[in-house]
C-alpha cells in the first residue's frame, strides 16, 4: 500500500471534530507532537479506558494515625 492509500483509509474511520482550548493547555500539547489531534485522540482512548488509574495506584497511602495494637502486644 502507498501512503495516500492509508491516510485516506485512515481519514474514512475518523470524524473531523472542532474544539476551543485554553491557548497555554494547546502549547503544551504542541511540545509533545507536532500532530496536537494525536495527543487528545491518545488522551481521550486512555481516559476511556481508565488508564488514568494506574498513577494513583503506584502511590502508597499514608495512614496518619496507625492503630495502637491492643495490651501486650507491644513489641517492647
């Protein structure tokens, strides 16, 4: 296959959408691709998808006030 043969088969499965950003959100997206639709499109499947989760899975939870185990239990 030829490159216009995929990018046209690529363009028949996808719909042209238009979107207002914030224009320091749209800079960074610029930093990441020269294609910015690549970046959201990427985003939006992985929020879908719920990847989003494993970021808050990689961290531990901090207990402030652990449970004091009850008398003579202690490890004096």
């Amino acid at each position: 296959m030829n490159d216009n043969s995929v990018s046209s088969q690529r363009s028949a499965n996808q719909v042209e959408v238009s979107i207002q950003l914030d224009s320091e959100l749209f800079e960074q997206i610029q930093h990441l691709s020269n294609d910015p639709s690549r970046v959201i499109e990427t985003a939006i499947k992985q929020w879908l998808k719920g990847d989003g989760e494993q970021e808050e899975g990689l961290a531990r939870t901090f207990r402030r006030n652990p449970p004091v185990p009850p008398r003579g239990e202690w490890n004096d």
